[in-house]
C-alpha cells in the first residue's frame, strides 16, 4: 500500500472512531461502546502488525470518554470539552456538542455586521420625484 493509501486509511479509522463515539454518546449502549474500543485498539495498532506496542492512546482516551459520558460528574464536562475542542470538522463538531450536551458558545453577530447593499436602488427614479 502506497503513503497516499495509508494516510486515507488512517483518516477513515480516526473518522470512524469519532463517529463510533457520536452514536455512543446517542445510544449509551454497550455495544456502542465496546465498538469504540474496537476502533480505538485498531487505531492503536496501526503500523505494528508483528509487535505488541504499548501504543494505547485511543483506548485509553476512549475510556476517559466513555466514564465521563456515561457518569457525568462535574469534572466530565472538562473532559468531554477538551476532547470536543480537538474536533476541526464543524459538522461533526456540532452534532458532538449535541449529543454530549455541551453549550457551545454563539457566535457573536455583532462582528459580522452585514453591509447593506447601497448600490441596489442605483439608477431608478426616487419617489420624492413625481
């Protein structure tokens, strides 16, 4: 498999892994998590077929994850932002926000002040002229 291939490979897996999270913060059903921990080991793996590696990134923040989700003590909600703010793709971002119940900040419409279009009634009479 070329660089290319794997780079796409590698970017399926971790898409999988956030989308397996989604639909366990929708469900909170333990096939849903235990699919999570599937990805997250797959993910771990990645690159050491023959070795064991003590790689365990993903399966140990997909376990943070899971706690926090599915107990939602005070401090989870530190955890569960943190992991939220790592998230560039702005639709999966919202429908995370979403189903883990995190307020998101509203963007502040005050800076994106609209300009009216001056020019729109350029070249017609005024009403002021009969």
């Amino acid at each position: 498999m070329n660089e290319h291939g794997t780079v796409e490979r590698h970017a399926a897996l971790l898409r999988a892994w956030h989308l397996a999270i989604l639909r366990l913060a929708l469900t909170r059903d333990n096939a849903d998590r235990l699919h999570v921990f599937a990805i997250a080991s797959e993910i771990d793996r990645l690159g050491r077929r023959d070795a064991p590696s003590g790689f365990s990134f993903f399966q140990r923040t997909s376990a943070e994850l899971c706690t926090a989700m599915l107990r939602r003590q005070p401090g989870d909600d530190a955890v569960l932002g943190g992991y939220l703010a790592q998230i560039d793709d702005a639709r999966l971002h919202r429908a995370l926000a979403g189903a883990l119940e995190i307020q998101q900040p509203k963007p502040d419409l005050a800076r994106k002040r609209v300009r009216p279009n001056l020019d729109l009634w350029r070249g017609l009479p005024s009403r002021a002229n009969p």
